[in-house]
C-alpha cells in the first residue's frame, strides 16, 4: 500500500507560478513511476507530467516549457513546479504513484488549482 498526500494547490491571477508537493509513504519501495494528473469540470482526467525512479519525464503538450516535475527521493516528494498559469491550466491536480510487478496506480486526494483574475 501507497499513501500519497498532496499539497500547495489554489487561486493564482494568470501568468503566476504555484508549487505543489505530494508525499509518499507507505510501500514507497515498489513506487517506479510518480505523476501529476488534473481533470477539469467535465473533462477527463489527463496526465500532465511524470517522472521514473530513473529521473525520465514526460510532459503533456499543453504544459512543455510552463510546468517542471521533479522527485526528492530523500523525502518521498515529488514536486510540480508551474509557472505561466493560464485559466485553463485550472483544475483537481492529482498526484499518483505506479508500481510495475504487480502494475497498480494509487492517487491522491487531489488539490484544487484555480487560475482566475
């Protein structure tokens, strides 16, 4: 079992930055792959970035360039840096956690982002 507790989400004006953290604890051993997800009112949850025990990352189109994840393996951390927020960067950001033998994802409770004048 995987706990993932998110933090640092709320209302920025557009163009501003917000940090948001999510720590793991639990059987973080098995933990290969940690991400951010978000899904916005009537819309489907999307990936927004990932990163591998390795360091790899992937990031949506939409937020190449803006948004930055990053892991603090020390404290079972992973980070979404985002800057440039647009309004349509609003929505529930989710963080998750994948283990690969077996496969299985847990997630967060998620944090709520708003990015509004």
């Amino acid at each position: 079992q995987v706990q993932l507790v998110e933090s640092g989400g709320g209302l920025v004006q557009p163009g501003g930055s917000l940090r948001l953290s999510c720590a793991a604890s639990g059987s973080i051993f098995s933990i290969y792959t940690k991400g951010w997800y978000r899904q916005a009112p009537g819309k489907q949850r999307e990936l927004v970035a990932a990163i591998t025990r390795g360091g790899s990352t992937n990031y949506a189109d939409s937020v190449k360039g803006r948004f930055t994840i990053s892991r603090d393996d020390a404290k079972n951390t992973v980070y979404l840096q985002m800057n440039s927020l647009k309004p349509e960067d609003t929505a529930v950001y989710y963080c998750s956690a994948d283990t690969t033998v077996p496969f299985y994802r847990y997630w967060g409770q998620g944090t709520q982002v708003t990015v509004s004048s």
